[in-house]
C-alpha cells in the first residue's frame, strides 16, 4: 500500500498506464486537524513553571478536541498501512477553499472509499439507521459521511473521471463498543480495529492500472481545489512539540496520583531531558 464497493465485474485500463501520484500523498494524516490545534493552542497563555510541575494539561481546552481527533487519524493510518500494495491512501484531504477535508481516501480494487474518523476513547456507540448515539447524545455521523461520499461522487463526475462505486466509512478509534442495531443505508459505522478486514472483504471492482489511473486523478490537489493555499511545512513539527509536552505532563500526573513526591521524582527523570530545569523545579516544590 501507498500511503497517501461493488459490483462482480472489473474495469481494466491500458496495460501501459504506470503510478504517478501527486502532491497529495505527502500530507499526513491528522493534517488539517494539526493545523486547528496549532491555531487554537497559540491562543492560550503559556503554562508556568508551577503548572509544569504539577502536570497541568499542556494542551489548551479550545485546542484538545483537535488534538484528540488528529491523534485519531493517526490510529487509523496505522491501520491502513496493512492494505497491500494494490491500494494508495490519502490522507487529510483538502476539498474546499474553507478547509474541509477528508481523513482518509481509499483508491484500490474494490474503489473508492471515504473514511471518516471519529477518536472516541471508551465511549458507547449506538447505532439505529441514520440514528448515532455517543454516550446518549445524538451525533450527525452518518450525515456528515453522506455528504463526504456525495463531494466525491460530484468531484469525480466534474473531473470526468471513470464512474467508480464510492463507499464512505465512519470508523469509531478506541471505544468502548460499537453497537449496530440497524445499519445505515449508504454508510458503513464500524470499529476502527475492523476496518481492514471490511475493506478486504468488498468486491473487486478495478484493474491494476485503473487503480493508479484514478489514484493520479485523486492525488492531485487541483482535482478538489482550483486555486490550493500552499502547504505549511510547519504544521507536523509544531503538533510534534506539542504532543510532546503533551506526554511530559501526563507523565507528571501520573506521578502524582501514583505516589506524590517519590514517585513524580521517578516520572520527572523521564522528562527532565524534554523539559530542561524540570528537576529543579520538582526538587524546589518538593523540598527533595
């Protein structure tokens, strides 16, 4: 697989068409929603040099749910990594001037299939027809994917690309259960630990060469966006130190809860070398 269902028969393209990609497959997933948490987290007061010592949350509130959810993206391109080299994924798609975009973009045999990730550590998820219930309340899945799967149905006609079936996905990360009373019509809602196996097990519907054919079409940024913004090379460094201080004040928490000062002095010599001076700082509140 490249990193970037269905009918019986097989549409083949010429036996000379080779793989070209395009600029797309450089993204990374999470991208788009890096990009939000950067933004949202430059608007928070730094953390001061007590807050660090006692593990306060180093992402800001406004900036978490972003967080999470490119953390997600993340869990589910590891996933899809597994899919064999006949498959090319994209990831964080961009499809309008606003930003929207979409996680993950499926081009191999079976077709096209959008995927939408939803992170949602142990939650409880219920599902009844177009009905999402997340821990109770109500939530627009099944809408939002309907109109991914619809975006790129129109993208493709406009682009007049080969009519290819198109299959959109909501895959749950890390819950609790996924409960499926009734299935959505158009839409597969599933755990995201599922995912491979469903994309396996759909029907062949693309030769090899029409595969990288479309595959090149989708990859290009001017398939979905006229006039793209450039790409911020920043983006993947600055989550990078963010998600980094994110896991030294996790660490300094569980420290805390896990023994007060014996055990933060433990936790702290694991992050001392990511955060210089946190040994001095503990050894002053401590008093050790």
């Amino acid at each position: 697989m490249i990193s970037a269902a269905p009918a019986r028969s097989t549409v083949t393209a010429p036996s000379e068409a080779t793989p070209d990609l395009d600029d797309l497959t450089r993204r990374v997933p999470g991208q788009a929603l890096m990009a939000e948490c950067i933004r949202h987290q430059a608007a928070r007061h730094p953390r001061g040099r007590i807050a660090r010592v006692l593990g306060v949350h180093a992402v800001a509130p406004d900036a978490r749910s972003w967080y999470v959810g490119a953390l997600g993206e993340r869990i589910t391109a590891r996933l899809l990594d597994a899919l064999g080299p006949e498959y090319v994924v994209l990831h964080s798609v961009p499809v309008s001037e606003s930003g929207t975009d979409i996680d993950h973009l499926v081009v191999g045999p079976i077709g096209v299939v959008a995927i939408n990730t939803k992170h949602l550590r142990d939650a409880r998820v219920w599902v009844a027809g177009d009905t999402v219930m997340v821990n109770g309340h109500r939530e627009p899945f099944v809408r939002v994917a309907r109109s991914e799967r619809r975006r790129v149905v129109r993208t493709m006609a406009q682009r007049t690309l080969p009519v290819t079936p198109v299959t959109s996905i909501v895959a749950v990360v890390d819950p609790a259960s996924v409960a499926i009373r009734s299935a959505p019509e158009d839409v597969l809602v599933l755990d995201a630990r599922r995912l491979v196996r469903t994309l396996r097990r759909m029907p062949e519907v693309l030769g090899h060469d029409a595969v990288w054919a479309l595959a090149g079409a989708l990859s290009s940024g001017s398939t979905w966006i006229d006039h793209a913004a450039p790409e911020d090379e920043g983006v993947v460094p600055r989550f990078a130190a963010i998600e980094r201080e994110a896991r030294i004040a996790r660490i300094v928490r569980l420290a805390w809860a896990g023994g007060g000062c014996a055990a933060l002095a433990g936790g702290a010599v694991l992050a001392v070398a990511a955060i210089p001076g946190l040994m001095a700082m503990v050894t002053a509140v401590t008093g050790s």
